[in-house]
C-alpha cells in the first residue's frame, strides 16, 4: 500500500497481532523497504526508504508508551537521489541506531543516530562498486563493520571495510566470501559482534 506499516502482537504468547496497521509513512514508492531494530534497552526504532521524497525516515516507539504511540518521522538523510530501496541497521550497547543504504547512484553512505536523536552522515563509504551493503557493530572492539556484493569483479564476491567505531573512517576493502559463481546478498544479524 505505498506505506510503512507496524503490526504489533496483542496477547502475551506473542501469537495474536493487531488488525490494523499503525502508518508511520505514506505515499512512498512500491519497492520502498523497511527495517526494524530493538536498541537503548528500552526502544525500538523503524528505519524506511522513500524515493517519492528523496529521503530516508526514521521512527521511534517507546516500550513504556501504548503500541500505537511513535515519534513523528525523522529524516536520516536527504537530498536528490538519496534514497534508494537498500536499508539494514544496526546498534550500539550506547543506544545509537546505525543504518547503511544505497543511493540511486550506488553510492553507500553510513548514517549514526545520536542518543539525542541527531543523525550524521558518512557519505560515499563504498561508491559504485557494490550492492545489498549491512552494516555489523563490534561495540568492544570500538569498530563497526560493512559488508556487500562487489560488482565489477567475475564472479561478484562479498567484501568488507571496517571503521573506527567514532571516526566512521573506513579502511580499504577485504574479501569475506567469494566462489567460483556469482555471491549476492550477504545476511547478518543485528546483535553487538562479540570481542574479537
């Protein structure tokens, strides 16, 4: 429907949802994407494409507030073909939300949210060589981790580049899987890496 929708579970097996969506956005694009993630020990936070606006949102839901209650929309990012449909996040045990997309351009950007619900913007963190980026946070050894198919090479593999957890400065490219056919679409979780 063009929206970003919230379901959310009514009983406490977690078996029964609600009927009707909660909206936190409406008129995006048809392959606009969301993701969710749980962060701050006391929040959870929908991150959303929106390649009608150029943009990318951000909303936050309180444990302690009724289901129905978020934040008005946040905009992460903005600007002339930002947006693209390429989302994943991830957080920090400080309560900061990490998102890495992908621009209309292939160009991945790494965006930070301040606890005080600010976001920054690392741009052009990987340009036009790579797809499907996830962003992996090793909070005890002060790094954060990217990770992406990498075109221009037969056949695509999947690489990394790390950065100081702070600085967000990445360092050059390291192969993580690669095949004798095309790798795509490298998964993880959004759990704190452990140490090491």
């Amino acid at each position: 429907g063009n929206n970003v929708n919230v379901h959310y579970t009514t009983s406490t097996d977690h078996r029964s949802w609600s009927t009707s969506p909660i909206v936190l956005r409406s008129g995006l694009a048809s392959d606009d994407i969301s993701s969710i993630v749980a962060f701050g020990g006391d929040k959870v936070g929908v991150f959303w494409s929106d390649q009608n606006r150029d943009e990318f949102g951000f909303s936050v839901h309180l444990d302690s507030d009724p289901a129905t209650t978020w934040s008005p929309p946040e905009v992460a990012d903005a600007g002339s073909s930002h947006a693209d449909d390429h989302v994943n996040l991830s957080c920090d045990s400080q309560g900061r939300v990490y998102a890495i997309t992908k621009d209309a351009h292939d160009r991945m950007r790494v965006h930070r949210r301040a606890v005080d619900g600010t976001w920054t913007t690392k741009t052009d963190v990987l340009g036009g060589v790579g797809t499907r980026g996830i962003i992996m946070v090793a909070d005890q050894d002060a790094k954060v981790y990217i990770l992406y198919t990498r075109w221009g090479v037969s056949p695509f593999r999947i690489e990394y580049r790390v950065a100081d957890l702070e600085a967000l400065a990445f360092g050059g490219e390291t192969i993580f899987i690669s095949s004798s056919a095309d790798v795509n679409d490298v998964t993880g979780m959004k759990q704190l890496l452990p140490p090491g």
